[in-house]
C-alpha cells in the first residue's frame, strides 16, 4: 500500500509543481537585473498604464455591483412575471467575449452608426459641431462593456446567497413592518456580503487580465504593457517585471477579499425560497423590475447576438472560408488535449486528498495546481514562456555539442505552451468540479474496498471512477469551452501561422471587419452557453 501512496504522492506534487513553475519563473526573473527597457517604461508610461488599470479595475467593480445585486434580489425575492426565464437569461452576457460587445457598441454608437443617423435625422442636426455625443472609445466606454459582460458574476453570487438567507429573520422583519427596500438593506445585504466580496473579486481579476476590449478601445493598461514589451520590444525581462506587477495587484485584491471576509461566520439555516415568501410587487414597481431586468438581458446579450447573427448571414460565403475551417479544427485539437489532461491531474491530486483525508500536506498539490486561476492569461503566457525558452535553448546546447546541430524551438514554437498554458490556467476548473462530486461519495466504500483486498488503482477504477464519471465529463466540458475561448494567452503563445477562432475572430475586429468573422464569433458564444446552462442547473438543483 505504501508503495502505491508513494505514487500517488509523487503524481500529485509533480503536476502540481508543474502548474506553478510559470509563476515561479515570473517571479523568478522580476527580481533579477533590472534592464534600460524596463527603466525607460518605469520612468515614462507606466504610471499612467497603472491609473488606466486601477480605474478599468475599480470602475467594472463598481457597475458590476449596480448591475447584478437588484437583478439577484428581484430574482430571489420578488414574484414577477418570466421569471424562470429570467433567472437564466441574465447569466447569459457572461457568455459574450467583451471586445466583440464593445465592437458592436462602437459600430452603432460610431458618427455613421445607426443611432447617431437616426438621432440626425429626427433633429436635423448636420454634422458634429451641432451636438454632442459621448465617444464609447475611451476608458469610461470599456469599463461599461466589460460590466455589461462580467456583472452575472456579481448577479449568480448575490442570487444564490440571497436564496440561502434564513427565513425566520426576513419573517421577524415583514412582523417589524419593514418594508422590502428596509429588510433587503439591513438584513439581506449585510448577509449576502461575503458571496458579494468573492464576486467582485472575480470581476477585478477578469478587468485587470482583459487584453482584447481594452486594446480595441486603445485603452493602455499593464495587459497591453506586457504586449508592448514582449511583442514590440521582444523583451521578456521588462514583460516579466510588469507580470509581477499585477500579480502583485491580484495578490491585494485576494487579500482583500479574504479580508473583508474575516470576521463574518454567518450561523443560518438554509432554506429555499417558498413562493409565497416572496414580494408580490404591483404596478410601476412591477414594470420597473421587469424593464430593468430585460433591459439589461438585452443591451449586454440578445441585441449583440442578434447583430453577430444578422452580420453571419449577410456574410456567409466571405466567412464559411478554409480558414475558419482549418482554425475551428486548430480550437477544437487544443481544447479537447488541455480538457483531457486537466481532468487526469484533477482526478489525481482529488484521489491522494482521498486516500489521505487527515493529513494537512495532501490538500497542498490541489491548492497549488488551482493557483494558475487567478493569473490573467496575459501574465501566464509569459510565464510559461520563461522556462520553456530556456528549456528550448538547454535542448539545442546539448545537441550542438552531440553534434547534432541546432534542433529549434520544439517547446516555445509549438502548440506545446499553449497547451500547457491552458491547462495551467484552468486545472483549477476541473480539480473544483471533481472535489465536490468525490466528497459526496462516503467514505464507508473506500474501507469496504479495502477490506475486499482492492489497491488503490482499482479502488479508483472500479469504485470512484464510476460514481465521478458525470462530474469529469462536466469537468472537461468547462476545461475545453474555457480554452476555446481564451484569447490573452493564444495571442502570445500560438506558433506561426497557427490561429484559434478566439485570435481569428480578435484580429478581423481590431481591424473593424468583424462582419467577416461573425460566424466564428457566433459559435464562441454558442459554445460559452454550455458551461452558463450547466452551472444553472447546478444552482436550481442545489436549491
């Protein structure tokens, strides 16, 4: 039995090593020589990138929290009409990739833009001196769209803590004659802060990681000056140095997260929420929440979407090209490789937790291998590139001196570091879906497997597997849809003349021709629904 733990042991700490080599490396070389590269943009841009960033951070916090609280109290505590259809519909914007709402948005808000058109046409204005209208363009333009996109974060949390509050107490405020704006500010609110804390945490990482809005807004952010520096200058030292400087910045927000969190340990019974608990409202109230909660269905995901469809359409025959063709395989090959290899190290670091429930050491690989999460793809793209450059020249020093000449860059050239840096990136997804399916399996079946003589590899394969089997293709699933969507990290790490749909459809819309990648842009959102539909399902069951 030892030698078979001692496997177990030996898996999960390589793997888990493996996925935090990148950050590691990042750090690593940021505390190395500083560079004239580095001092040059220290002592020029990158104050003014930092301010972008903050206010980018802070602004999609702020919207994202007007946005998606009323929409989860009206979904858990008001009785309007649609709303079992509403209760998904507003999850949906987190489906929509940013830059192509805020594509969308620029189109129609633009000089010649159907809006401005229409707002000529009613007033009679004749051109721009005449009037004034707001330029989405700018940085008060991304954080809208990328609350637009993000605030279901806010709203899945807020819902889901608003459903689980303890009945007896919203009963005891309805006998103190409190009205429902009273009860949900001084007693659903209070309570639902820390889901709340977790959730903005989650759109802060999201803003601060986003390359593809700001870059189309010519918005410059630390994300674009990691670009700059690797892809303009092709220096991996200043990159790496700017790297640590948001992880630095993820690490406050965690804390802060985890601050804010410390001394609330709410003790309530759960219940779910009955329908004749809920508020009945009438009238403008009524209507308000109905417009609201369209409203905002509508503006971030059926207006956009029906655009994309309509631009798919018209341009069918310029989009059903090889190209697309050759780029959805591309998607597909590395998504699937990424989602199979998650899924074993998830599996792998779960079953050592298993087989040793008591020690505190087991729970390590699993916390270390979910790490690579909360780093943007932008920064883990270079840190991934770090080792495997110096992997790379290691391989070819030892074959020039075999006298094999030089072999090339079999690592950092290939799909290899992209691979890798999708699996680094969402492991964490995985190893949090088989966690929760694994605990609910009793421990009594593992002391019955044991007593009938099993090791641990056909305990696994004759006990677990099968009860896992739903919670690993779940796992995979969300592995897969989240690296076909990923676009920070394949825009860096994607070899030569090798694009995904995300880097195909990005580069038609930075250059104002997304009509042309619509189709492409349509399956990415349709693919981004799965893992939306799944998670609310798992919501509506859990309650």
């Amino acid at each position: 039995m030892k030698e078979k733990l001692l496997f177990w042991k030996t898996s999960s700490w390589s793997f888990s090593l493996l996925l935090v080599l990148p950050i590691l490396a990042i750090l690593y070389t940021a505390l190395g020589n500083t560079d004239d590269i580095f001092t040059h943009l220290f002592d020029t841009v990158l104050p003014t990138y930092t301010l972008n960033t903050v206010l980018l951070v802070f602004g999609a916090m702020f919207f994202s929290l007007i946005l998606g609280v009323p929409s989860a109290w009206f979904m858990a505590m008001c009785r309007i009409p649609s709303s079992s259809i509403l209760q998904w519909a507003l999850v949906l914007p987190l489906a929509m990739p940013a830059y192509i709402v805020g594509y969308i948005y620029t189109d129609w808000l633009d000089f010649a833009g159907p809006i401005q058109v229409l707002l000529r046409d009613i007033f009679g204005w004749q051109s721009y001196s005449d009037y004034w209208f707001p330029d989405i363009r700018t940085l008060a333009g991304a954080i809208l769209v990328m609350s637009l996109v993000l605030y279901p974060y806010v709203y899945l949390l807020a819902r889901a803590a608003f459903m689980e509050q303890n009945i007896s107490l919203l009963q005891s405020a309805r006998l103190l004659k409190c009205t429902p704006w009273e009860s949900f500010k001084r007693i659903s609110l209070p309570l639902a802060r820390p889901s709340i804390a977790v959730a903005l945490s989650l759109v802060a990482m999201e803003a601060l990681g986003d390359f593809g809005t700001v870059s189309y807004f010519a918005v410059n952010t630390l994300t674009t000056a990691v670009y700059d520096t690797w892809l303009g200058y092709s220096n991996l030292n200043a990159a790496a140095k700017v790297s640590a400087f948001m992880l630095m910045g993820i690490l406050l927000l965690i804390s802060g997260e985890r601050y804010s969190r410390r001394k609330q340990k709410m003790f309530q019974e759960k219940f779910n929420t009955s329908e004749e608990f809920q508020y009945q409202l009438y009238g403008w109230k009524k209507w308000g929440a109905l417009i609201w909660c369209w409203g905002l269905v509508s503006i971030a995901f059926i207006f956009p979407l029906m655009q994309l469809i309509s631009y798919a359409i018209d341009y069918f025959e310029q989009s059903w090209t090889a190209e697309f063709q050759e780029y959805a395989i591309n998607s597909l090959y590395v998504s699937s490789i990424s989602a199979v290899i998650a899924v074993i190290i998830a599996v792998v670091v779960n079953f050592l937790r298993r087989l040793q429930p008591a020690s505190k050491w087991s729970v390590v690989p699993m916390r270390l291998a979910s790490l690579g999460y909360a780093v943007p793809g932008t920064v883990l793209a270079i840190g991934v590139m770090l080792p495997m450059i110096g992997l790379d020249h290691f391989i070819n020093d030892v074959s020039k001196q075999l006298g094999f000449g030089v072999i090339g860059l079999i690592f950092s050239g290939s799909i290899f570091a992209l691979i890798f840096a999708s699996v680094t990136r969402f492991s964490a997804v995985a190893i949090g879906s088989i966690e929760s399916n694994l605990n609910k399996i009793p421990p009594s079946l593992d002391m019955a497997s044991r007593t009938l003589g099993c090791g641990t590899w056909s305990m696994l394969r004759r006990v677990h597997f099968p009860l896992i089997r739903r919670g690993c293709l779940i796992a995979g699933l969300l592995v897969f849809i989240e690296t076909m969507k990923e676009l920070n990290a394949a825009l860096l790490l994607r070899p030569f003349n090798f694009e995904t749909l995300a880097t195909y459809v990005f580069n038609f819309a930075s250059d104002e021709q997304l009509e042309i990648a619509a189709m492409p842009a349509v399956l990415l959102v349709l693919v981004g629904l799965i893992p939306l539909i799944i998670v609310n399902r798992s919501l509506e069951q859990h309650h």
